[in-house]
C-alpha cells in the first residue's frame, strides 16, 4: 500500500488517543514514525535511463544524429524520473535485501538520536520506526532500558504488526501494538503519581514524506 494511502485509511487522532491514554498509566514514552522512504532511490531512474540509452544506440537501422539522441535521452529520462520515483516495486528491484534493511536501521537510529529521545532521564522510551516503501519496521529503544524481556516484546510487537500490515490494517496494527506495550509493561513501568512528572515526547504518531 502507498504511503498516501495508508495515511488516508488511519485515523491519527485514534493513534494519539491510544498514545495518550498509554503514557497517562505507564512511565514509558511510546514513539511511532512512518516514513515514506529510507533509502537514496534518486539514482535508479538515471540508471534505467542509461540503459534505454545503451539500447538505442545498439539497435540496427536506428541511427540518429547526436543531437537528437540526446534529446531523446533526456526526455525519456525525464519522464522516467517522474515515474519511477512513485514506484515503490520498481525502486525495491534495484536495492538489495541486505541494503534496504541497512538502510531503514541507519534512518530509525538517526531520528532516535537526532530527536535527544536517549537524553529521556527515565531512558524508558521505544521507537516503532515503520518504511513503507522498503516494508520494514524497526523497534529501536535505549540501550540503558531496564527490562529483561525486552526481546521477547519486540519479537511479539514485530508479528503482531506485520500480520496487521500484510493485510493492509496499518490503524488495527498499531492499536495492537500499543495495547501489548499497555499489557505487558505495566507490571514493570506503572507511572507513579508525580504531579511534577513531564511528558518529554509529544503524543503523536509521527509522518515523514
């Protein structure tokens, strides 16, 4: 599903709610992204087009003077640039496996980083980073989190949202989420009753274009 789709089929202002009503009982801060895209995809078109190129001169009784070979290469390169940037499957095809899950981790760590979220004096903080274009999803939390069974939530969080996601439910996927997160660190991170304690991290689900 594209990223304008799936912002269009989920209600924000549930996320939020659920968000908010999270971080009133627990002492954790809850923060979900949704990127359009993670990695550098402005290379391919010209790649493509290079190859369309390649193709027209090799082809027999196709000869055409320079000029307009050029000409004709910047056009389809242009009109190749305006459709292959829209084209998640297409830009998929030229990123590896390996490179696209290197690349979704590298952008979840640099929000994390680049919004202080491990400055958090509680430490207890959890990024759901979701890539559509890529279709990865990764939970990146602070390292000095004091919860034993951090692994067994994320591996929990992980299927929960990508059996919601693989049939298009991004809202139900991310309602889950929350209400497992609810579930299973209450016992652990109860927020005491501190009228002093402050919410370091606005409730809101995040949309990077």
């Amino acid at each position: 599903m594209k990223f304008k789709k799936i912002k269009k089929s989920v209600n924000t202002h549930t996320i939020e709610a659920a968000i908010a009503d999270f971080e009133h009982k627990l002492n954790f801060e809850f923060v979900p992204v949704i990127a359009n895209r993670s990695c550098y995809t402005d290379h391919i078109s010209w790649i493509i087009s290079l190859y369309i190129l390649i193709i027209l001169i090799a082809l027999p009784n196709t000869w055409m003077p320079t000029v307009y070979l050029a000409l004709l290469f910047l056009l389809i390169s242009y009109f190749l640039v305006q459709f292959f940037d829209k084209s998640d499957a297409i830009n998929r095809l030229f990123i590896s496996k390996k490179e696209q899950t290197k690349q979704v981790q590298e952008q979840a760590e640099l929000y994390f980083f680049r919004n202080r979220l491990h400055e958090i004096p509680s430490h207890n903080v959890l990024l759901l980073y979701i890539s559509v274009m890529e279709r990865q999803i990764v939970l990146y939390h602070d390292s000095n989190i004091t919860f034993p069974e951090m692994k067994s939530l994320n591996d929990e969080l992980l299927r929960t949202l990508q059996n919601s996601f693989k049939q298009n439910n991004f809202e139900d996927g991310l309602l889950s989420s929350i209400k497992i997160l609810s579930n299973r660190l209450e016992a652990s991170f109860s927020r005491p009753d501190n009228p002093s304690d402050v919410n370091h991290v606005p409730n809101k689900l995040i949309w990077i274009n």
